[in-house]
C-alpha cells in the first residue's frame, strides 16, 4: 500500500489544478498566449541586439577618442 504525504498530495492537487486550467482554455485564448510568448521573445532578442551595437559603438568612439589624443 502506497501511503501518500501532505506535501505529496498538495503537489498532486496543484499539478492536477494547472492542467484543467490548460484544458479549459479555448484554442483562441492558447493561440494568444503562445503569440505573446513568441513576441516576448522577439523584443528580448531585439534589445540583445540593440545592446550589442551599443556596446560595439561605445567602444568605437573610446577607441577613435584615444587615437586622437596621441
């Protein structure tokens, strides 16, 4: 006989309580939800890339700065 714990169970529950909530939404609403993900992602990418020539330009300007001077 298997004997479950509280903690055990309260984990059960909480799993069982998310994937109903998954179950129930519509196909509409699990589309939106999968294109906000996508476009969250999109924007992260998007200012990494932004950062990126930032920084790359930064650098330049230090660097052609220096050169000046000596």
């Amino acid at each position: 006989m298997t004997v479950y714990t509280k903690t055990w169970k309260k984990k059960k529950k909480a799993v069982t309580d998310s994937k109903n909530a998954y179950e129930s939404l519509s196909a509409t609403q699990t589309k939106q939800i999968s294109q906000a993900k996508n476009y969250q992602a999109t924007i992260t990418t998007a200012q990494s890339n932004i950062q990126a020539i930032n920084d790359s330009l930064a650098y330049y300007y230090k660097s052609e700065k220096t050169k000046g001077k000596n």
